[in-house]
C-alpha cells in the first residue's frame, strides 16, 4: 500500500499524540482578579497561553479578534452570567469547548450549562490537577474534532466509499483491497466477528464494480432454516411444496447482473453449499421442484465470523465450496483493534442520528470519549452505534456526557456521574433529575408531541405539562417530514 497522507495520523485522547496539548491558547472569563491571577499562574507554568478578560462583553470582542483552543467561564458575572454568555459562544463558535466555573453548582446550573453545550462544569476551589486533567482532555478532544473534518475530506477524496469510516491503518489496507478487487468479478470471502461491518464492505465492493447499476441482494443465511433458504435463493414452481400455492423467482434471479451477499455462510446445510458450488462453477440453477435450468450473471460476495478452515476440517463446511468463495479475503479487525478509528465513528453515528432526529448537532465530552476509549467493545461498530444513538436520543443539550452512555461502557451509574458534578446532590436532586430524563427521552420518542407522550405515560395532559414546567424542560419543534 503507498504512503498515507499527514492528515490520516489523527491523535485520540488519551494517545501519546494527543496528550501535548500545552501549545493551547485559554481564554479566561472571570470578574474575580484573585481567580484570573490563580487560574493565568496554573495554566502558565503548564506551557498555556492565558488570556484574561473580566465580564462578557470584554470576553466576546476578544473571542472575535483571537483564535483560542477553549474557554474558561465563570457563572457569577456581572451583567451578562456565564448560562447567558454561553449560548453566545456557542452560536459564534459551536466547536470551541467550554469549562464552566462556579461556587454555585446546583443540579439544575449543571443540567443547563450542559444543555447549553458546555463541555464540563467545575466548582471552586477546584482540584488543580482535575481541572488541568479536564482542560487537557477537552482540547484534544476539540483538536480530534477538527482533524477527523479533515480526514473525512482525505478519505472521500481517496475512496468513494459510503458510510463506512476509519483511518487506522489495518482499515486503510481494507480500503485499498477493497477497491483493488471491485472492479473485478471474483468472488470474495469476509472475515469478522460480529458488528464490524461486513455488509457494508460488501456493499462498497458493489458500489465501486462495474456491477453498481444492478442489484445488491443481500441475504442472512443464518436467519432461515434450510428449506426456507434454498426456496429463497433458487425459487420455486407451483406445487413444489405443501405451501407453494404459485411459482416464484429466487434471488439469483433478482441478483441477476449484480451481486448477491450470502452472509453467514456457515450456517448453511450441507446440501445448500452443493447446490451453491453448481452455481458458482456453472452459472446454471433450477427452481425447486423445476426441470428446466437457468442460467444467471451473479457474482457472490459471502461473510463468515466463525473461521471456515475450521468449519472444513471439522466436515461442516464442504472444502471445494470453500476454495471457491476464498479467492479474495478481507479480514475486517474488531473495533478494539483500532480504537483510533473510534472518535471518527462516534462522530459520524452522532452526525447521523442528530439529523434522523432533528436535533441540532451533537458532541461527546471529554470524559464522554475517554470512556468509549477504555472499552474493549465486544459488540464492536455495531454496540458503538447503539450506545451513540442511545445518547442522542436522551440528550437534552449539544454536549453529550458518560452519564448518558450505557452504565456497562462507562462502568458507573448515572448516579456517579451526577454526584462528580455536585457531591452535594441530595436524593431529590437526583430523583428529579432522572424524572427529567425520563420525561426529554419519552418526547423525543413521540416527536415532541406532547399528547402522545402523556397517553403513553399513562398520565393527563395537565400533569405532564405541569412537570415540563417545574423541571424547565425546554420544549421543541415537531419535527416536519
């Protein structure tokens, strides 16, 4: 494979790329001189380029005339507060990452600075070193954020292929075999476990062959017991069986002039995988229960997780059928193979289910991404999907945090993640906050429609909207197909 382009080798949090962060310019916001003084000393002594400024008015015209990595807000400002002031920031710059600072950190400051988009929220006096820790993680998170714009752009200019993302270098050597063999008409063998996204290689190869105007037929042969299987790939005539009450075309029809996708080969019988060899040694088949044969141009793409040399030596699988799908393998690597491909997929997933739901864009926090990165993923790009999707869904702001990731990833409850914002949070607060939670994921399921959701909670109307009020609950727009 060439040489990769500069722009691929993006840093993650947490890699030794992305921890010199110390480059970074920080503006300061704060009417405190005592906190300017302490914060400017902290950051400085880290290699920080500080800049201080006292109220929002004065932190804005600065935002506008300097290029800064993030900011640090205070909450308590003259004038214009912190919650007031983000919004600002945000619409001028949405990208740039905001610490929030405060004595006052009560639930409903931390929900709403959050909401706002905040990245993280701190309460005096802080910690030095957390707060250097937060600070250091928000800005490679930002600079990932900008660097994978980039590489998104590399990788489209490179290789026309949808929907699937990576920069790893065992996924760049995919790409390359993957658009070495399209234009081909060989067969091809995926290899992967589960979740790591055979189908859309397979649907790459298809988009990139000579193929791409006819049809993509993917079929799980796993899912169908094997009468059901070879009636759906071969067809069938009229009477072939008790409940073929009229002739119906198989799938190699339909593939005809495409490609068919058999995924999960191995689980197919014995006596599919000879007639599936006939297939791809003559190009001829019969409908079940037929006598005429017919012949078709279809070139199979097949995916496996299990490995099928063992499958042949233990007689499961037949040899020659195996030689016959393995002339071109791709191995697709588990995600925790290539954990520097995770902070590009979750940005995708993020882009992708804020526009399906019509949520304006969303982003992880620092500890958000930091907490994808610890976990091994067994599940792989799939279990990445859902515990992204998870998180858009019941996000109530820009900036989406651990506590909204499932409690096994992040390996704490949402309890936890409340308490380290405020460790004064009585019951109350975080009952109501859950009850907040609750109530923002039920709307967004029912498409802000009020009346749905209070049907589905079993409760009136009034009283929804009475909850809505007292947890300021910010209601959206419906969203118009």
């Amino acid at each position: 494979m060439s040489e990769v382009e500069s722009p691929l080798n993006v840093p993650v949090p947490g890699s030794a790329a992305s921890g010199n962060t110390s480059n970074a310019r920080i503006l300061v916001i704060d009417d405190e001189a005592a906190i300017r003084e302490s914060l400017e000393v902290l950051l400085s002594l880290e290699g920080y380029t500080v800049r201080l400024t006292v109220d929002g008015e004065e932190g804005l015209r600065t935002l506008e005339q300097e290029t800064f990595d993030m900011v640090l807000l205070d909450l308590a400002l003259p004038g214009q507060s912190g919650l007031d002031l983000l919004p600002q920031i945000k619409e001028r710059q949405p990208e740039l990452p905001v610490i929030m600072i405060t004595a006052y950190g009560t639930v409903d400051n931390v929900v709403e600075a959050i909401r706002a988009g905040a990245e993280n929220f701190v309460q005096k006096p802080w910690d030095n070193e957390k707060l250097l820790a937060d600070i250091r993680a928000a800005i490679a998170l930002h600079r990932v954020e900008e660097e994978n714009l980039q590489l998104k752009r590399t990788l489209k200019q490179r290789y026309n292929f949808a929907n699937i993302v990576g920069k790893s270098e065992i996924m760049l050597k995919v790409f390359d075999l993957v658009a070495q063999v399209a234009p081909s008409r060989s067969t091809v063998l995926i290899q992967g476990e589960s979740g790591t996204g055979k189908e859309l290689i397979a649907k790459a190869i298809h988009a990139n062959s000579p193929r791409k105007d006819k049809a993509f037929v993917p079929v799980n042969t796993g899912a169908m017991p094997s009468e059901l299987l070879e009636s759906t790939l071969f067809g069938h005539v009229k009477g072939a069986f008790t409940s073929a009450v009229a002739s119906k075309k198989g799938l190699f029809e339909v593939a005809n002039g495409g490609t068919l996708f058999l995924d999960e080969i191995a689980t197919m019988g014995m006596d599919t995988q000879a007639k599936i060899l006939r297939v791809l040694q003559d190009k001829r088949f019969m409908h079940l229960g037929g006598v005429s044969e017919i012949q078709v141009d279809v070139r199979i793409i097949t995916a496996t997780n299990v490995d099928l040399r063992q499958e042949v030596r233990e007689g499961r699988f037949r040899e020659d059928l195996y030689y016959r799908l393995n002339v071109i393998t791709i191995d697709l690597p588990p995600l925790r193979s290539r954990r520097e491909d995770i902070p590009l997929l979750a940005q995708h997933f993020l882009d992708r289910f804020a526009a399906e739901n019509g949520l304006s864009a969303r982003r992880l926090s620092a500890d958000a991404l930091r907490a994808l990165m610890d976990y091994d993923w067994p599940g792989n790009v799939r279990e990445l999907e859902n515990a992204i999707e998870r998180g858009v869904v019941l996000s109530s702001g820009t900036v989406i945090g651990s506590d909204l990731l499932p409690g096994h990833i992040t390996g704490r409850s949402f309890q936890d993640a409340l308490l380290e914002h405020n460790p004064n949070a009585s019951l109350f607060d975080i009952l109501e906050d859950i009850e907040r939670r609750i109530i923002i994921e039920k709307l967004e399921r029912c498409n802000w429609n009020q009346t749905d959701a209070a049907e589905q909670f079993h409760i009136p109307l009034s009283t929804l909207n009475q909850k809505i009020k007292r947890l300021n609950i910010e209601i959206r727009k419906k969203n118009r197909d």
